[in-house]
C-alpha cells in the first residue's frame, strides 16, 4: 500500500496571481517509492480530471500534457519519498484541484493513452486546491 499527500506551497496555500509560480509536493510512504511512476492531475469545477505530468521511479522520463509544456517541470526526490510539481506562468484556467497518483512498473507509462488515463494508476491522494486569480 502506497499512501499520497498532496501539499501546495507559496505563502497563501496554493493562492495565487495570474503569472504567478507555485512548487506542488506529494510526499509518499509506504512501500519503495522509486518503484513507482508518479503522475499529476488536476480537476477544474465542472470539468473532467486532466493529465497534467507523469515522472518515472528513476526521474529519468518525464511526460507532459501539451498544455503545461515549457511552464510545468515534475521532478522527484527518492530518498525524502516525495514528487514536486513546479508550475510556472499560472493561468486563471488552471484553478483546479491537483492530485498526484502512482503506479508500480516501468514502460507502461510510455503508451499515452496510458499515462493520460486516471485508471491506470493504483494510488491517489486526495488532493489540493489551486486557485490562481487575476
């Protein structure tokens, strides 16, 4: 069992403005985490849960949705058990819950249709809100 918490930085607890930068945390315990690809989500009001980044147990493959391309970098650090996600340029839009998720095994993240799907995954947390405002 792999356990996931979710944890949004900045000063205001993942409250920020439009352009503004903000580093997501999702700290793990349980079994050996660099077994595990690590993914991010994130849900809008209203909306369908979207693939945001995905980072292989090793960190050496990383994944992003178009969208996030050049502003979003995922990265990981094994030995505190804990993935980030560093947004950059933050956009209104992109107020949404973000939700990390993690999968055993290596290669399966490589299909996109894979990655992109929130079934694919075996463990979630439960989520932290974002609200950029402008």
């Amino acid at each position: 069992q792999v356990q996931l918490v979710e944890s949004g930085g900045g000063s205001e607890g993942g409250l920020v403005q439009t352009g503004d930068s903000l580093k997501l945390s999702c700290a793990a315990s349980g079994r050996t985490f660099s077994n595990y690809a690590v993914g991010w989500f994130r849900q809008a009001p209203g909306k369908e849960r979207e693939f945001v980044s995905i980072i292989s147990g090793t960190g050496g493959s990383t994944f992003y949705a178009d969208s996030v391309k050049r502003r979003f970098t995922t990265s990981r650090d094994n030995g505190k058990n804990t993935v980030y996600l560093q947004m950059n340029s933050l956009e209104p839009e992109e107020t949404a819950v973000y939700y990390c998720a993690a999968r055993a095994g290596t290669g399966w993240y490589l299909s996109s249709r894979n990655r992109k799907s929130w079934d694919s995954y075996e463990y979630w947390g439960q989520g932290t809100q974002v609200t950029v405002f402008s």
